[in-house]
C-alpha cells in the first residue's frame, strides 16, 4: 500500500473519533493551533520565501500573489483560526423534533459528513482554514496542495497537526498529500473520501469535476456582475463597482460585467471609467457605453466578453433597459456566483434578490464580500455555485449533514399496520435530541439543565 494510500485509509479510521470529540476538546485543539502557528511563525515565512523565490518569473504573477505570505497574512490565518474557535460547536445540534405518537419521536440531528477531500492550488492559507473547520465540524481531512506552495504547506500542516495531537486530538485525522500522483489517489477513493472540494481556476474545479465518483462540490467560473439601477445613489456605485473589481481582481467574486441602466448612463458612465481608468482597469464597452465615452474612452466588447472571467484588471460594461434586462443577462452570461444591484428603490432589490439565481446576491455592497470570514462563517473551505447541500461560501454548516434518530419505547411497525392500526400523530415538538451532543466533560455534563422537560446545554458540548 501506498503512504497516500495509508495516510487516507489512517485518516477514515479516525472518523468515529472526530465525530465524538467534545466541543471542549474542539476548542482547546483549535486555541493550541493558534499559539503554535504565533510561535513558529518564523518557520512558515521561511519555507514560504523559498518556495516564491522558486516560483518568481514561472508562475502568472496573480499566482504568485496568492501564494506569498507575511506576517499580516498569518495574522489573518491566526485570527481565522480562532474565529473557528468562537463558533457554536454545529455537531449535534437539533433541526428538529416530532412526535409520532405517544412515546415515539423522531429527531433530526447536525453530523460531521466524515472524512473530507480538498484539492487546491497556490493559497497556503487554505491549510489552517480547512484544518480549523473540518476539526470544528467533526470531520477528518485529506489535503493536497498545489506544488509551487509544497513547502508552505509542508510548515503549516505539520505545526497545526501536532498542535492538535497536543491537544488529545487525533493527529491521524489530518493527512497531507504533496504529490502529482495523489491527487489520482484521492479521486479514486470514493469508498474512503466522502467529499471533494476544490479550489482553484474553473478549469481546475472542472477536471476534479470529471475525474472521480466522489461527490465534487466546488464553484463554477467567477463571472459577476454589478447591476447600476435607475434609482441608484451614484456615490454608491462609483464605490461598489471599483472595490469590485480592484480589491482583488483575481478572486472569484471579482466583478467582471457592469450593467448600467439607460437611464443614468451620461450621470454615471463617464465619472465611472474615469475612475477606473485612474486604478489602472482597462474598460470594454457596447455601442451604447462607447457612444457616450468616445471611442478612446473604451475598447469594443465582443460576445465573448459578457462572458469571460478577466481575473484581472479589465471590465466589460453594458448598457441595460431596466431591472428585467439586466436579470435577464445576469441569468444567461453569469456563472450564478455572485451578483449586485446599487439601488434605492427597495422594490426593485426585492425583484433582483428574488430573480437572479446566484449563490450571493448583494445589495449595495460589493461583490467581494461573499466570503466565509467576512460574512460570519469563522472561515471557508471554498464556494459553491451548485444546488446540493451547501451553496455559497462554505463554513462549518457545509462541513454537516444530517441524521434522523427515532426513539421509542419498542414500537412496532405492525402496531401501525393494517385498518385498526394505531395513527401517526405527527405532532412538532420543541426539544433538543439528548443523543445528539457529545457528552463531553464531566463539567459539561453538569452544566447541563432541564428547563420545561427540554434539555439545554449551556456549555455547547
């Protein structure tokens, strides 16, 4: 057997155990995966120099971007750790609760989905993210990362794996993948891997897509769009639209389309390319925009263009009649990531919220805020634009599944059967699974309390 091979079959061994662990034992693992990456810091900027200084002048420079690291940046990757920290512990938790009848309830209980696949290229800060999650949420995880970054992640993953041994936690849980090779061996192991998250280009999260039996559950390709409403505030726009496009044009929530309604087009079109002209964003325009900005104001937009993931810094802009034009072309030229409107009619955000079939839908703000850190979510493990059971950025809630637990007082099926059968009552119930929690520590348990003949507890665990 392959070490790969080993590490992942190690790893699904310890997914009964991960399941269990008290959200005490969560939470001290994770507070000891903060100290020891504040402690060691000097270790990760080292292998990280190394690895940029190989990849300088070999790699696209948005590459490169994403793949350097300093002390701000494992500043943020400490703060996301403990941010984790912070979260309510979601494995147990009770989405809800009926009565069959008399003496027999059924639950519906949060639980970890079990040992986790992550492909992703370049970012090192995808390592304590993932970690973080997938031990919050109870799940084991398998990890392979990007080769221009394999010393990176090497330091990263090996100071918060044995942080977490430290903590009582098992290290088996957490296995790292380095070779081109194993990446084929996680696709191929659709018996051990339960879920495979990608991260990465759209053509990336396309080949992980059609390479395995695994559940795949990734996003699509990053083309979203600004819509600038009749009934816009324009200083509003002229903000949302830039930081939009230039806070990061590489990341996948970057717009790409602005829409802008006829008409305010000649009050906001020719301030607007000033400005991006300013921040260096080459524009590509319709006709219609052209006809206002001149044509030195503006390269000519071609079909292709409305629908292209720049990744960069380049705009197409267009010309719209109205709310249902621009959801319409939202719709058809998007990749249903992440979209905005800039209005002040509340109407016509309804409309736009209601019609436009994105993961993210944003209301005068920009499209850079569809994050897992900054929407509340501790961090992410990545975006998904598809329909399964998680959608948008993905924190621990995507990391969980669900399981139903009936309890009784042996109840048979045969009671139920047949014309004089006993009935279903189907009643709601607002209790909480006392199975569902991790019993946790003894402290835990004790701070546990009845209220109303419901069980709460106090202590998260």
């Amino acid at each position: 057997m392959s070490d790969s091979l080993a590490h992942i079959r190690a790893a699904r061994r310890s997914v009964p155990s991960m399941a269990s662990l008290s959200a005490e034992a969560k939470d001290r693992a994770l507070e000891a995966m903060a100290s020891a990456l504040d402690a060691r810091r000097t270790e990760v900027l080292a292998a990280n120099a190394e690895d940029v200084l190989e990849c300088e002048g070999r790699i696209p420079l948005q590459m490169l971007k994403r793949l350097r690291v300093d002390g701000a940046k494992i500043d943020e990757m400490i703060a996301s750790i403990r941010s984790v920290r912070s979260l309510p512990d979601p494995v147990g938790e009770t989405l809800s609760a009926l009565e069959m009848d008399e003496g027999l309830r059924v639950y519906k209980v949060r639980c970890p989905i079990g040992l986790i696949g992550i492909v992703f290229e370049s970012r090192p800060d995808v390592v304590p993210q993932v970690m973080s999650l997938c031990l919050k949420s109870g799940n084991a995880v398998a990890l392979k990362g990007g080769s221009e970054a394999k010393r990176s992640n090497r330091a990263l993953f090996g100071i918060l794996r044995s942080a977490v041994a430290s903590a009582g936690v098992p290290a088996e849980a957490f296995a790292l993948m380095e070779s081109r090779e194993d990446v084929a061996v996680m696709l191929g192991m659709d018996g051990d891997i339960d879920l495979i998250i990608p991260r990465g280009s759209y053509s990336f999260v396309r080949h992980i897509q059609d390479s395995t039996r695994i559940p795949v559950l990734g996003h699509s390709a990053g083309i979203c769009g600004v819509y600038v409403d009749g009934a816009a505030d324009l200083g509003k726009a002229y903000a949302v639209a830039l930081d939009s496009k230039i806070q990061y044009p590489a990341a996948c929530n970057a717009m790409e389309n602005l829409l802008v309604d006829r008409s305010v087009l000649r009050g906001f079109l020719p301030r607007m390319a000033e400005i991006f002209r300013e921040n260096g964003v080459e524009v590509r325009a319709d006709a219609e925009c052209r006809g206002v900005l001149g044509e030195e104001g503006a390269a000519p937009a071609t079909e292709e263009d409305w629908d292209s993931e720049y990744g960069d810094l380049t705009v197409s802009v267009k010309a719209v009649g109205g709310l249902d034009e621009a959801i319409d072309f939202i719709n058809a030229h998007g990749s249903h990531h992440t979209d905005c409107i800039v209005t002040e009619d509340e109407a016509r955000a309804g409309e736009f919220v209601r019609r436009v079939d994105s993961a993210d839908v944003m209301i005068n703000a920009s499209t850079r805020f569809a994050d897992g850190f900054r929407i509340g979510l501790g961090a992410e493990v990545g975006i998904s634009t598809g329909k399964i059971h998680a959608r948008g950025p993905m924190g621990m809630e995507g990391l969980t599944i669900y399981k139903y637990v009936v309890v009784g007082r042996g109840q048979r099926v045969a009671d139920y059967s047949g014309p004089g059968g006993r009935k279903y009552v189907h009643r709601e119930l607002g209790e909480v699974c006392r199975y569902g929690k991790p019993r946790g520590t003894p402290r835990q348990r004790r701070a546990r309390r009845h209220q109303g003949g419901h069980i709460v507890d106090h202590a998260g665990g």
